[in-house]
C-alpha cells in the first residue's frame, strides 16, 4: 500500500486557487473523492459538520451555486442559512464588513460570499475571524468552480499533469476563466484561451496561458474544452454583433468537434445558452460532462467546507498574504 | 522507551483462522454474511478472514471497507490532521449479518464511528464486531463478538498493530510512553 503524503490544511478561508499550494488542492480533490461516494449512498449524509453553522451570503443572483453549496453543507449535516441581499438590511445601507461582523455576533461559523466586486471576498475575510468562502467575487475568482472543473478533469482523464485544456468564450469577464487558469496551470496542465479579441483581457498572457481566436486551433490539440457563458445581458457585450454571429464563429457544435480529438472532454460551468456558445447536440451529447460537473460540485464544496471548519484557530489569519 | 512484542505472526494468524471458524459457527454459516473492516488494518483483518471462509467454505464473501473520518465525535478535538479514505461497500447490506472488523478495541468510540457510518449504508441484520486485540479501557457500552487476544494494558501504554500488507510484518507490539 502506498502511502500519500497530504498537505497539512492551514486555511481559514477560500478566497481564490492563486493563493493555494498545488498540494492543498490536491488534498482538496482527494477528500472530495471520499465526498462524492457518499452522494451516490441511500442515506447522503454524514456528521462531519454536525453543529456547524454556514451561511449563504449572495449580493448577485445565483442558483446553482448557491443549492450546490447549500446541498453540501446539509450533506455534511451543518445548519444552512440563506441571505438573498434583495431582503435584507444591505438595502437599507449596511457594508459588507458590517454584514459579516454581524453574521459572525450570530455565532456562524462559516460565511459563503458572493459578490460582484472583485476582492470583496478578501475584505470580508480580513475583517471577520471566522472562515470565508468566496462563492465568486466580480472576475477576480470562483474556486470552487475551478475546483469542480478540475476534479470532474481529474476523474475522466486520470491526471491533470500535460493535459491540454482550452477555456472559451468570455475570458475577459469570467472569474471562472481566471481561478482554472491558476489551478490548472499548478498542475502543470497547458491552458489555452480562446476568444474575440475584444474579450481576451490585457495581461492574461502572463498567466502562462497560450492565447488564440481561431476556435478551430483552440480544438485541435485539446483534451478538454471549457466553454463559457456568453453574458450578453451585460451592456458592453453590444461591442459583439449578434448572438448568431457569437455561435457562427465560436459555437461549440457537432461539426467542429468531428476535427478535434477523439473523446474530447466538454464542460460548462452553467447556465447554457443553446445555440450561442454550444449547440444542443454537443451539450447533451457523448463528451459532455455538464451534468456530472452539478455532481462532482457538491462533493468539492463539501470538501471545501470540510478542511476550512478544520482550522481552530481563526484567529490567526493566513500567512499568505492577501 | 522499550518494546515488548505480544503477539507474534504465527499467533496472529492462529487467531484469524479461530475467529474465521467462529464467526461460521456463530452464523450457521455463510449465509448472508459479509465482513465489513475499518480503514485501514481493519480492511486488512476483514480481507484475511473473508480469504480464510472462502477456502473453507468455496464462497466467495463480501468484502466492504469503512472510513470513519467524517463520523469522528473528536474531529475538533485531535491535534493531527485526519487521513481520509474512501469508503468502498459495493453491496447491499440491507438484511445481511455484517461482521464489523478492527484491530484494536480501546475506548469503543471508534466503533461507534463504524456503527453509525454502516448504518448509513442500510438495515443490516446484525452487526457483530470482531477485533485482533482487545486492551480494555471502555468508554462506551461496547464489546466485540470475537477477540483475537485480551491484552489487559494500562492508558500510558501504546498497543501497535503491523500487519504485512500496511507495514510489511505482522506483529503487536506495547510500548510504554513517557506520559
């Protein structure tokens, strides 16, 4: 037998995959495993968490996200308490910090943010001391995303190490782009982005990620294909044509993917738009993995939830420096 | 601190062959019967008695294999991190007598932790407890069908099971600590 050697969990919070260790996310996808063969139990549910209280703490819509947390905390049998900032005293002009002080007056234990201002989920934890997990903050990060993402990759190809993975669509306001950027590349995967020039920010190349607009080459050598929502709901997406004209050039469809590799690996982070960014054909088709992505998310988030409850002493703030 | 060795890899294995036949006697035979080990020397302990019925018996039993990390009442508690395995019973136990495997019964908190997590899995018939040592110290009303040797030993003592497949030797050792 062999014996693994794991990293030894020091974080409070998950703020962003930049600040951790390719060992702590390891243990991360490791415990998930041990997670998700729970969620396919008769009775999907262990006391890790028992007494543990988690709030939800959402300042942008989210369903999924937020269920997918939700269900991984009650898994894991901690109290769930949801916030939808619609209702709340935010309204009436309380600040984030305010907010988390007085979550953590009520004896929570853990805080789930998201928000959309990119950092809030940092600011949040630097001023409260109980564990914070950044459920997505503006396009800074979303690493339970990208912990999904890279699990789900994991389990299908065996490793992440030189897999060739290709992140498309709006890479410029995607923090689901920017946290698989970090972890993968920790992995020593080759990450390649793929989008109309208008959407590939400036200084991506810096992350160690190879750039293109052709979707044709960011097919062609993939083992996998991350394709991102196209958010045409934001008002300087009117930069970009049309919706049809989005899908002509960079739809994902059952033609483009004939070119790629054999058993390429389709993932989406969710909601889809049929017919923009994928065709209907390829999401539900054989190398779409969209709907175990839902699955394997609650194992991670439990895993998540799981080693940050870990952390006695909250007091004492990472040494990382964020 | 000195060593002192208890339990050889003869006697060892003279005890899974007994407690093997005994569990037999005790269910009336195979019928039903799966061996369900604690990760992990109690995965171990369940493979090898599982292997001694088989070639007795021509079956070829369930074997499942429990993690208990996430049952753990002291998970707070404990200065080291916890190891987590998976856990692997791809049977149903629903209806089948399970014979719960460890290596050393202490204060019976880990097989609380094994009751609960099993229990998770369904409504066996019963559950009947086996162990390779038995060291006393009880803190819950908890105790094994099947005890491969009673080792009565004091709380500073640490008992320490090796079996070949974990730590290539078989053997139990007592060590005194300084505490």
């Amino acid at each position: 037998m062999t014996k693994k050697k794991t990293a030894k969990w020091i974080h409070k919070d998950l703020l962003g995959l930049e600040y951790l260790s390719k060992e702590d996310i390891e243990l991360l996808l490791d415990t998930a495993e041990s997670f998700r063969e729970i969620l396919d139990r008769k009775i999907k549910k262990v006391p890790a968490l028992r007494g543990k209280t988690v709030v939800n703490l959402f300042y942008e819509p989210s369903t999924r996200t937020r269920v997918s947390f939700e269900v991984a905390a009650k898994r894991l049998s901690a109290d769930v308490i949801n916030i939808a900032v619609e209702s709340s005293s935010v309204k009436k002009g309380e600040t984030l910090n305010d907010t988390g002080k007085n979550i953590e007056a009520l004896k929570a234990d853990i805080i789930v943010v998201r928000h959309n201002c990119s950092g809030a989920a940092n600011m949040l934890a630097r001023n409260v001391n109980i564990s914070v997990i950044n459920a997505g903050d503006g396009w800074h990060e979303h690493p339970t995303q990208a912990l999904l993402d890279m699990f789900t990759l994991r389990k299908k190809t065996g490793k992440l190490e030189g897999l060739n993975v290709s992140i498309v669509g709006d890479i410029a306001h995607s923090r689901v782009a920017r946290s698989n950027i970090w972890g993968l590349t920790k992995f020593g995967a080759n990450v390649t982005v793929c989008a109309p020039d208008i959407l590939i920010p400036p200084g991506i190349e810096k992350m160690n990620v190879k750039i293109t607009d052709d979707i044709d080459e960011a097919l062609s050598e993939a083992d996998a294909i991350n394709v991102l929502r196209m958010q045409f709901e934001r008002d300087d997406m009117k930069a970009f044509p049309s919706q049809l004209e989005y899908f002509k050039k960079f739809g994902i469809t059952d033609d483009r993917l004939k070119k790629a590799k054999k058993g390429i690996i389709v993932m989406h982070p969710g909601p889809i738009n049929r017919g923009v960014e994928i065709s209907s054909e390829v999401a539900d088709g054989a190398n779409s993995v969209i709907l175990e992505q839902v699955t394997n998310g609650i194992a991670v988030r439990m895993a998540v939830l799981f080693w940050v409850a870990q952390v006695r002493d909250k007091e004492k703030k990472d040494e990382i420096g964020y | 601190m000195p060593l002192k060795q208890v339990f050889t890899k003869e006697e060892i294995e003279r005890a899974i062959t007994r407690i093997s036949h005994e569990i037999i006697e005790n269910n009336k035979g195979v019928k039903g019967l799966a061996i369900v080990g604690i990760r992990t020397r109690g995965y171990v302990l369940a493979e090898r008695i599982a292997t001694v019925i088989n070639n007795l018996y021509g079956t070829k039993l369930d074997v499942g294999a429990l993690d208990i990390t996430f049952y753990r009442d002291d998970l707070s508690a404990i200065s080291e991190q916890p190891v987590i395995h998976n856990t692997e019973i791809d049977f149903d136990i629903e209806n089948k007598n399970i014979v719960l495997v460890d290596d050393v019964l202490y204060t019976g908190r880990t097989i609380r932790c094994g009751l609960d997590a099993l229990i998770d899995f369904g409504r066996p018939k019963t559950i009947q407890l086996a162990v390779l040592i038995d060291r006393g110290h009880r803190e819950l009303p908890i105790r094994a069908d099947y005890v491969g040797k009673n080792i009565p030993t004091s709380q500073k003592e640490l008992v320490q099971v090796k079996l070949q497949e974990t730590d290539n030797e078989d053997s139990v050792t007592i060590e005194e600590t300084g505490e």
